[in-house]
C-alpha cells in the first residue's frame, strides 16, 4: 500500500517588505512599498501589511500607489539581501524535507512524506519550520499542509501572515467544494469570470461539469480543472527543476516613440540575457520580445530557429519582432526580451520509493 503523501508550502509574509523593516527598525509598523519611487514608472514589487490596507498590492504603478496612502514609504529592492534570507529558509527546508520545490526566493513546496521527525506528523514539522525560520532570519512564514501540491498553497494562504493551516484527506474534497473559483491557483480573473458566466461559483459546481464540457469550454485546462475540483493533484515535488525561460525587461521614465530606440534598449537587454545564459551554461533557440504600451497593452513576438540563436543574430531578429507590434505607432512604456527553447539535458530528481512504515498522523 503506497503512502499517505504529505505536502507543505510555505511562503513567507510580505517577504520583501518584511526584511526591509527587520533591517531598518523605523519603517515598522508603518506603511511600506519596495519598488520603484511615487514619481517614477516603476511597479510596485512588494509591500507591507500595513500599506495593503490602504488597497495597495503588488505589480500595482507606484504613482497610483502613492495616490492610495501619500505618506507610504518607498525604498528600492535590495535583491542580494533577499537572496541571502532565501538561502537561509532554504537550508531549514532541508532538514526535514526529501524533496524541496523552490517556486520564488520567498516559497516552496516541501515533500515530508518519508520524513521521521515528530514521528512523520506534517503539522509538527510545518510548526518545527515556522519556528526556526523566525529563530534564524527573524521573519514569519505561513505554511500549508495537505496531501497535494494545490491544497497545500491553498492552505498557506488561509490564516496569513503566521498562520498554518492543515487539510486533511478526509477534508479534501469538501473544502473544495466550498471554495469560490476565484481562490483557486491557476485560476485568474479572466477565466473566473468564464466560470462565473457558466454558472462556475465554487468548486461544488466545477465539480459538475463533466470532463467533455470543461475540456471544450476549456481546452487543455480542462483536465486540470476537472481534477482539482475533486481535490486531486499528482504532482510530486520536484527538487530539480528545468529552466524554461530567461530575461529581463525594463520600464522606460518616459514613453519611447522611435524605433531605432527601442531596439538599442532590447539589444541591451540582450547583452545582459546572454550574460546570464552563458553563466548557466544555456544555449537558446527561441527569442520573445515583449512590448507595454503607454495604455499598459502589452503583446509579445516570439522568433524561433533550429540552430542556436548567437548574440549577432538579434541585431536583424529584434527589428523584425519590433515591425509585428504597434511599436513607433503607439508610444511604448516597457520593453522586454527572453530567450528559451533551451538545448540542455534533461535532470533527474531523486524520489523515495521505500514505504518506511511511518505514522500517518498529519
């Protein structure tokens, strides 16, 4: 008999913006953005509790943010003080975990299914990890436990910030059932609003939809769809994972018109894309150029070969993803460009197969 699985996510609280008031003890208690500044073209990359009262959230315009709570502060991000963090909860993750599954600096699903501390009990060990992390970095988590990936990053955001939440086998299906569509990962507004105008309220009414309709109305997604709805989700956590994609983008102070301009900034952005590819060792068969619009639009043009695409290609490549857009007819505020398709091996992870008998208490 194969074991019970036992998944935890945790994620930290308002990570970026926590750190920053655990370094600077007087933004405390106060209203906090990290990002760009109030008058700038920047984005809002985190923020704390306190600013998310004032409606303010992240990817959120800086401008529009300072308009909700004028005497928020703005601090710009420190990312080399966030990995640093995020190689420390990461470490604590290993101590209890079989397999570690890093979705961000700030989250990661944890397979503790063979794991023999406090006698196997999921929530001990999510409890054990909380603790450590707020020992160690001085910074809360809130953790989720389930028996799969979805309920347990479900679960996480239940009882934030410091919380732990558990759903249980038994519980699954119903707690599902009960839950609005909205709440759902991999369910964004638009397609919530689909749902809505099918009758799709809650996972009891997903629930009704057969396989045929939600594949149809749904595609691919579908399958998914129909799954979760009964609180199914075999997905294993996965310690290695294979990059799909990498770039950079940038958000201009004023809005760009010439198309001459625009190339020279996606071929910067270029220069420092194929910096990071060859430190990775990554070779790329595929560009995708991103454009924002002033009006905050955006459509990306991807371009791909059978040869590996060199630093020298982009110069005649970018131009002719820039002619597919509206680029030098419609002002343009963020440009982006990546590159995927990557010629590497394949990476195995490792995945106990011994039923070590432990106690199935979660």
């Amino acid at each position: 008999m194969a074991k019970q699985r036992k998944i935890i996510h945790v994620d930290m609280d308002a990570f970026f913006a926590s750190v920053e008031q655990r370094d600077h003890p007087e933004y405390k208690g106060k209203p906090l953005i990290v990002g760009g500044q109030p008058n700038s073209r920047g984005v809002v990359a985190a923020c704390s509790y306190e600013a998310r009262k004032y409606g303010i959230h992240s990817a959120m315009p800086c401008s529009r943010a300072y308009r909700l709570c004028s005497h928020a502060l703005f601090v710009p991000p420190r990312f080399d003080a966030y990995r640093e963090v995020s190689n420390q909860i990461r470490d604590i993750f290993w101590r209890y975990a079989t397999e570690v599954e890093p979705l961000s600096l700030d989250e990661a699903y944890l397979d503790v299914t063979y794991t023999e501390a406090f006698n196997g009990s999921a929530t001990l060990i999510a409890q054990a990890i909380k603790r450590e992390i707020l020992q160690e970095t001085r910074l809360t988590a809130s953790a989720g436990v389930s028996y799969n990936k979805f309920l347990a990053k479900i679960a996480s955001d239940m009882d934030k910030p410091n919380g732990l939440y558990v759903i249980r086998p038994e519980q699954g299906e119903a707690f599902v059932a009960a839950l609005p569509v909205g709440k759902f990962h991999g369910i964004g507004p638009a397609t919530e609003t689909k749902m809505h105008n099918l009758g799709i309220h809650t996972g009891k009414n997903l629930r009704e939809k057969s396989l045929t309709e939600l594949t149809e109305r749904f595609g691919k997604a579908g399958q998914y769809y129909y799954n979760i709805a009964r609180a199914i989700d075999e997905r294993p956590v996965r310690s290695q994972r294979i990059r799909k994609s990498l770039g950079k983008e940038t958000t201009f102070a004023e809005d760009i018109h010439s198309i001459p301009e625009l190339t020279a900034k996606l071929l910067d952005l270029a220069e420092r894309v194929f910096e990071s590819l060859s430190k990775q060792n990554l070779k790329a068969r595929t560009i995708t150029v991103k454009v924002k619009y002033a009006d905050f639009q955006q459509v990306t043009r991807a371009h791909s070969t059978e040869h590996i695409i060199q630093l020298t290609d982009l110069k005649q490549i970018i131009p002719l993803l820039l002619e597919k857009t509206e680029a030098g007819i419609k002002p343009v505020r963020l440009v982006g460009l990546s590159m995927s398709g990557f010629d590497v091996p394949v990476l195995q992870t490792h995945q106990p197969q011994l039923d070590l008998a432990l106690n199935d208490e979660f």
